[in-house]
C-alpha cells in the first residue's frame, strides 16, 4: 500500500511556501508532555478545565491560538511551563512575551483566565530566553509533521548546543497549520513561519547569516501581516538583507478586486534611519496558484491562491537626522 505524503507532493508540485503564516493576536503554549492525540486538547494529560477553557475561546472566535509544547524534560520535571506571546498594536517586530512556572499543569486555565481578563498572576517570571522555536512533530494530526518534524527538532537541538546559542529554545509543538510544508517551525516572539527547513537554512535563520535568497524556499511569512502581504514583506527583506529582522513593521490590505485577485497593500517599517511605507500592487500569480491535498489524510485538493508583486513604490518616508 503506497502512503501519500503531503510534504513530499509539496515540493514535487513546487508549491511557494510564502503567504501561509496564520495570523493571531496570541499564542498561550502549555507544557504538556506526548503523545498527543489528533484532536490535540483530548490528549490524555490535559485537564478539562483547560479542555473547556479552549473550546470557550474557540466559540467566541478569539483571535488566539493555544498550543501544546514539549521538549526531552517535559515528561521527567515536576512543573510546567506556560508562555504567553501577545501581539502588539501598531509598529512592532512581533509579540510580547509572558512567561509562568507552575506547579502543574491543572493551574493553567486559571492563570490564563487571569490573563484574559488583564490581571497580573505571582507565576509570571523573567528568564535569559530570547527566543522560543516550536517546531511541529504532531504525527497524530499529520504523518508529515511526524516523518520530518522529529528528525528536525533533534537536529536543531544539536545545533542550538553546537552553537552555544543557550538564549534561544527549541520545543516539539502541537499542529500550526502547514504541514504540508514539514518540517515547519515558527520563531517566537517575532511569529516568523518556516517550511521545509534544512540545516543549512535553518542555521542561517538562527544567527541572521549566510544568503538571504534561501528564505525563497523556507519562509512562511510573518504572523503579524494578512497572508497576501506576506510576500511583499518577503521582497523587502530580500532587499534589505538581515537587517530587515531587527525593524519594526505594520502592513494593511488598502483595497482589494471583488474577485480577490488584485490587491493594494501597504507596508510601514522603521529602521534606525527613519519611517518608510511602501506600497504594492499584487496579482494573483497563475503560475503559482496551485491545487494540493493541504495534509496527509486530505480526501481531496484545496486551491491554494498565490499573489506576485506587480509594481511596488516608496509612498512616504520621514527620515531621521541627527546634528552635533
């Protein structure tokens, strides 16, 4: 019996993994070690009260996605970790950071309550991390994510520790969506989506070095801009370089065709020189838009529409000068 794989069509069919980063106002990643079922908060470890907790804030279509992540410790520690990024409102270079040790994984729905309803918990604590790196080996819910998320997250633990990156994480995480793109990662607190990493890439996207055209293949997007901005963003850091991960970006659809294949779409960023917006026009790119099974157990294709960069111009720009 011949197993489909969508990861392996994927790259056969040549689908561009740009324009499929999901866009929320919050992650709330609960420590909560495998396995996992495929429906992930059934999953034999998770509490109900998280249980109901999750599906009120999927009824009332809360902008927020919760996740379960774990790493080789997970299953051994006495605690569990809950990290809550917060997008921010206006220029931003992604979400904020809010992290809570608790003493089990029970407590979770209360502190998130708390933090719902904007009020403060004695969990919260600080810590050295600068970076939190979920990549997906939710081989319940897609056997892609399992075939290529686990080999990839050993293999990115042992870089991380060849690197002596120690400010940076690497969790196994709960489905995210893409996984016809594994392995696949996201990159918090920026919400920067990746596929089809390789260790090369994936070495050049942690130290911001190397050949900036390799983002062609594995970027994803930013979660923080609608999917079709997305591939703008991509032309501008392709333009600037690595620079472009430390500047502070806000993006908008002006207006869009009834038939959604042209768009207008803006983009404002600040670097330390001053604030530019450019804006775009995008077309639907025939060529690109393609027809695929989204997941392993698909029973059939899903059109996947993809946009190209028309015309883009610089509409504004305030630049900063400094005198003596």
């Amino acid at each position: 019996m011949n197993t489909f794989f969508c990861s392996d069509y994927a790259k056969q069919v040549g689908e561009d993994v740009i324009g499929s980063a999901t866009n929320y106002q919050a992650y709330i990643l609960v420590e909560c070690p495998p396995p996992w079922f495929s429906e992930t908060f059934n999953s034999k470890w998770v509490p109900k009260n998280l249980q109901l907790l999750v599906q009120e804030v999927h009824h009332a279509k809360l902008p927020i996605r919760f996740l379960l992540i774990a790493n080789d410790a997970s299953h051994k520690i006495d605690q569990t970790t809950l990290l809550i990024y917060q997008r921010q409102d206006g220029l931003s270079n992604g979400y904020r950071k809010h992290e809570f040790k608790l003493p089990n994984i029970e407590l979770v729905a209360t502190v998130v309550r708390k933090w719902l309803l904007g009020r403060t918990s004695e969990y919260e604590i600080e810590t050295s991390v600068t970076r939190d790196i979920l990549v997906c080996t939710h081989g319940s819910h897609d056997l892609c994510c399992a075939r290529y998320g686990n080999p990839f997250y050993f293999y990115a633990n042992a870089t991380i520790a060849d690197l002596c990156l120690g400010n940076i994480r690497i969790w196994k995480s709960s489905h995210f969506g893409g996984h016809r793109f594994a392995p696949t990662a996201i990159d918090l607190p920026e919400g920067r989506y990746y596929g089809i990493l390789d260790q090369k890439s994936f070495q050049s996207i942690l130290t911001r070095t190397g050949d900036i055209q390799c983002l062609n293949k594995v970027y994803r997007g930013w979660g923080i801009l609608p999917p079709a901005l997305q591939i703008l963003e991509r032309e501008l850091i392709l333009a600037n370089g690595w620079n472009w991960f430390a500047y502070k970006a806000v993006g908008k659809i002006i207006e869009q065709s009834l038939d959604n294949n042209t768009i207008l779409s803006e983009l404002t960023f600040e670097d330390s020189s001053g604030l530019y917006t450019y804006q775009a026009k995008l077309v639907k790119d025939a060529t690109k838009t393609l027809q695929v099974k989204s997941s392993c157990n698909a029973t059939k294709k899903s059109v996947f529409v993809k946009y190209a960069v028309d015309s883009l111009w610089l509409a504004s720009q305030k630049v900063v000068t400094y005198s003596n």
